[in-house]
C-alpha cells in the first residue's frame, strides 16, 4: 500500500463486504477483517520520495483507505494495521514456533527482487530479464538469510488440495497451483538484512521478517491469536485476494499454519485483474480508476452492482464508463427501477393487497443461496434480474394497470411482495437502494430465510425514482 486506493482494492473489499452482508442476512455471525499492509523495502522507497518518514508515509496512505471504505459503505468488523503493536507481537510469536518446530534455517539467498510486487524470482522466471508479474525492472540479491522449509510440506499442501476441493477457488485457479507445486517447492527466504523498515526477526536481530510472512499472519493477529479465543472464528472461511498475490495465500500460507499446529482458511478465493476501456492500468497512462469519483459521479449502488455484474468474479474484466452508463440506464432503471416506481404508483388504487402466489415460480432461491455461497456473484444477480424482468413482464401481459378489484388486489399482492424479497437479496450489492425500496414498501427489515411470498405486511406509498437515467454524450 504505497499509494492511493485503486479499483482494484475496491473490488476485493466490496466483495468481501458482499459476502459479509449476505451472511449477516442469512443470520450468520460475521467477522469481516481488512486492513493495511505498511511493511517493506516499497514502502522505504516511497516514503524517502515523498520526503517522510515511514510512519509518516503510511500513516497519510492508510487514512486515504480508511475515507474510501466509508464512502463505500464497507462494513468491516474491524481494520488492522501491520504496524499494530497487537499485529507485531504475534508475528514475533508466529516466527518463534516455526522456528522451535525445526522449519527455519540459515542460510544464503541470491535471487531476482521485484520491489513494486515484493516478490522474488528465479532466472528462469524472469520474463526477458524483467518481473513476469508486473513487467518492471528488477535487481539482482545476495545477502544471507533465514529460509522457511517450504519444500518440506509438498506432500501434505498436495494431499490438503484433494481433500478440501474448494480451497483453491475458482476453479480456474486450481491447476496452475497444483501443478507448480507437485513439479517441486523450493524453501523461501524469509529474512532481509538490507531492509529497516520491517519487524525484526527475533532469532536474529541483524534480520527483518519478510515482508509476506508478517502479512499473512495478520489474519491470525486481529482474532486474537495466540490467545484462544482466536479459535472463535478460526479456520476462516474464506480469505479473497487478487490472483497476483494467490502463491503466498494458497502455498506458503497454509505451509505456514502447519508449521504451527493450525488449519488453514477453508477457501481463498483470488479475483482476476481489471483493464480499463481495453488498457491495463497504469500510473504512465493515468488510468488508474479512483473508486470515489466513479461514486461521486454515478453513485455508489451504481459502482457496486456494475462491477459485479460485468462479468463473473474470478475472471478478468474490462472498466468503461460506456458499460457503466449502460447498466445503469438499462438494468438499474428500466429493470428494477421502473418496476418499483410502476408496482407502487399502481398499489395507490387500492388499499387491499391480498392473493396468490403466481410469481414465485421465477424465484429461484435457492440457485441464488448456492451462487452466493460459491462466490459466483454474477451467476445469482442473473437470477435476481431473471425474477425482476419477470415481474415486469407480468405487469404487462396483465395488463395491470386496467384491473380493479379482486385482480387488481391479487396482481399487486404478487409485485409488492415480489419488490418486498428483491430488496432483502440486492442488499449485500445496493444497500442503499435495498433500504429504499424497504421505506418506500412500509415494510420492516428482513432475512434470506423471509424471501417466500407471505401475507403483505406493508404501506406502500410512492416515492422519487430509485435510479436516474444517464444521458450519453
């Protein structure tokens, strides 16, 4: 973290944040973490140039990530800051137990460093002499250091893949790991002695710790580790990072917990990367897209649905502002928009709702509940959009605005209670259009398990339009 928010740390977090929601609706207790990063040889860097200190430097960083959760309404259970004395202090403990358990040794590195990515490679690795990750240039280490014996939890990395399937998600993930680890697992270096900015290595106070092995331990810090209590929410159940950084998650991680007696997180789930309009991001092009702006202009729901919606998380997608505007103007306000704005400027006919269920066939929950669970957010907003569009198209061929009486009773028991379950499903995407509709409805907020058509408990009352359309210039 040595610069400002992009999107993509926005489209992990609001991911997370998804699922949190959603668990938090289907009764779940949550503990939904993020955090900060600060450690590192980029960090140093970063800082002299901005002529700041370190904790200067990641100090302004860190509360530029803390404005842009609030703006969008990330609600995280807590935020930890790799420089937390909490944080500290079980990375110290975590490093001592792999050492007492004969898993670190000394020795020498030389190798290839990526400094932006943090990462080392090996000559072989290396594409046409420059990081195969992220293309920039990268410099040649020697210095001794303390090695973690990696290459001894092969097997059992193998043999935990087989027997937990859905740790390595998505799918499309699963063989490049596997077959990186069964062709062989070197030991990783997991000293420096060229970097300050670092917690030190309590073996050996000449040494700092990798800056990728006390990140990964944050998860076990902010739960309280190595305290008890941490075994509360502890294996997690699902860890999502971008695919750029799934080695350290998936391989050296898991090596990590077992050197320590604990289990692994029961899925991490590494998203795909985004391009926009058709170009990879850079600071050189300054296309970078700033979340904040993108919310500022077209609003937060809007941004929220957009990129979960575009294409299915897991793989890589392309931001254009030509897309947005189109999801917006189609799916947001003719889809769900107008069927609210139509189903509630109707329901002022009469003040009897009642009926049968004649929609509910098109609600396919529990597709939905599987989607979620799976990470495979575009999967279940297809299906929510399957049963907005059908709702719709029931006004329609009903012709409902011509009916009085008992049909027009029962056509509206049909729509109000199918607008009433689609505000509880969208809420983990669009929580502020979820709770408007839910006012505008007179209903009382409600669970995954009240997505069944039941007696209308509501006071329906007309009110602005959920969505504006965008005019295309």
């Amino acid at each position: 973290m040595n610069d400002k928010p992009h999107i993509g740390h926005a489209y992990t977090t609001i991911a997370a944040d998804i699922m949190a929601r959603w668990n938090r609706l289907c009764g779940n207790e949550v503990f939904f973490l993020t955090g900060t990063d600060e450690h590192g040889e980029k960090i140093e860097k970063a800082a002299v140039a901005s002529k700041k200190t370190p904790e200067q430097f990641v100090d302004g960083v860190v509360l530029q990530f803390v404005e842009m959760w609030k703006t969008l309404k990330i609600t995280n259970d807590d935020f930890i800051r790799t420089t937390e004395q909490r944080h500290q202090n079980a990375v110290t403990e975590f490093v001592k137990r792999m050492y007492s358990n004969g898993d670190v040794y000394k020795g020498y590195y030389e190798g290839w460093y990526c400094t932006p990515d943090e990462t080392f490679y090996t000559e072989l690795q290396l594409n046409e002499g420059k990081c195969p990750q992220c293309g920039r240039e990268v410099k040649k280490i020697k210095e001794e250091s303390y090695f973690f014996k990696l290459s001894k939890y092969q097997d059992r990395l193998l043999s935990f893949y087989e027997t937990n399937p859905d740790f390595l998600s998505p799918s499309l993930r699963k063989n490049e790991i596997i077959n990186r680890v069964r062709a062989g697992l070197n030991d990783v270096s997991i000293t420096r002695t060229s970097v300050n900015w670092a917690i030190r290595f309590p073996i050996d106070e000449k040494h700092t710790i990798y800056v990728w092995v006390d990140a990964l331990i944050n998860y076990l810090s902010a739960i309280g580790w190595p305290s008890n209590d941490f075994e509360h929410f502890w294996p997690a159940n699902v860890h999502i990072v971008g695919k750029e950084i799934n080695w350290f998650h998936t391989v050296i991680w898991p090596a990590m917990l077992f050197s320590v007696g604990i289990e692994p997180p029961k899925k991490v789930f590494a998203h795909g990367w985004w391009t926009v309009e058709g170009k990879k991001m850079s600071k050189s092009l300054g296309n970078a897209v700033n979340p904040a702006e993108v919310v500022s202009k077209y609003g937060l729901d809007a941004f929220r649905y957009f990129i979960f919606r575009e294409m299915p998380f897991g793989e890589d997608g392309d931001f254009s502002e030509k897309g947005l505007i189109a999801r917006i103007n189609g799916e947001l306000v003719d889809d769900l928009g107008n069927l609210v704005y139509r189903t509630l400027t109707l329901s002022e006919r009469t003040q009897k709702i009642a009926g049968i269920p004649e929609l509910d066939k098109h609600l396919d929950i529990e597709g939905i509940k599987h989607d979620m669970e799976s990470l495979n957010f575009f999967a279940a907003l297809e299906k929510i959009w399957v049963f907005i569009r059908a709702s719709n198209k029931y006004i329609n061929e009903n012709q409902v605005w011509k009916l009085s009486d008992e049909k027009l009773s029962n056509a509206l028991y049909n729509l109000l209670e199918s607008i009433r379950i689609i505000a509880i499903l969208i809420k983990p995407f669009m929580p502020d259009a979820s709770q408007k509709i839910t006012e505008q409805l007179g209903t009382a907020e409600e669970k995954i398990s009240d997505c069944i058509f039941k007696e209308f408990n509501g006071t329906p009352k007309r009110g602005s339009y959920l969505f504006t359309k965008i005019k295309i210039t």
